[in-house]
C-alpha cells in the first residue's frame, strides 16, 4: 500500500507491504495488516504463473475496509 503514486522502481520505500499470501486458489479472501494506516494504493504483484500456464488472468479484485467492533 501507498499514499502516492504508482512505484517508479521496486522495491520502492514509499510502499508498505500488507500480506504476504505464498499461493493462493481461484478465489482466496486475504487480510490486509495495515496498521491503521489509511492507503490511496495497491498493488498486486504477481511472481510466479500456475504450472504449464503463460499468462494470468484477474476478472475481480475487491477491497473491503472492515469497522472495528
């Protein structure tokens, strides 16, 4: 997450990393640990393909911002 613009380079300082999820199945919730910190950007950053597979396909992202109770 980020308060400005989109990277010029990574690793960029200014970004924060939220999760760490190693793999994830065709739809996968993830918890976001912000801090309490309020970000304007995401990024999802893809590393690897799925096994005999060129390409990566996403239809959906969503954020959820979750009250306190």
């Amino acid at each position: 997450g980020a308060t400005s613009g989109p990277p010029a380079t990574l690793p960029d300082p200014g970004w924060t990393r939220l999760a760490d999820a190693r793999t994830v199945g065709r739809t996968e919730q993830i918890r976001l640990s912000t801090g309490g910190r309020a970000f304007r950007y995401y990024l999802l950053w893809i590393t690897a393909l799925p096994p005999d597979d060129d390409h990566v396909e996403i239809s959906e992202l969503r954020l959820y911002r979750l009250q306190n109770r």
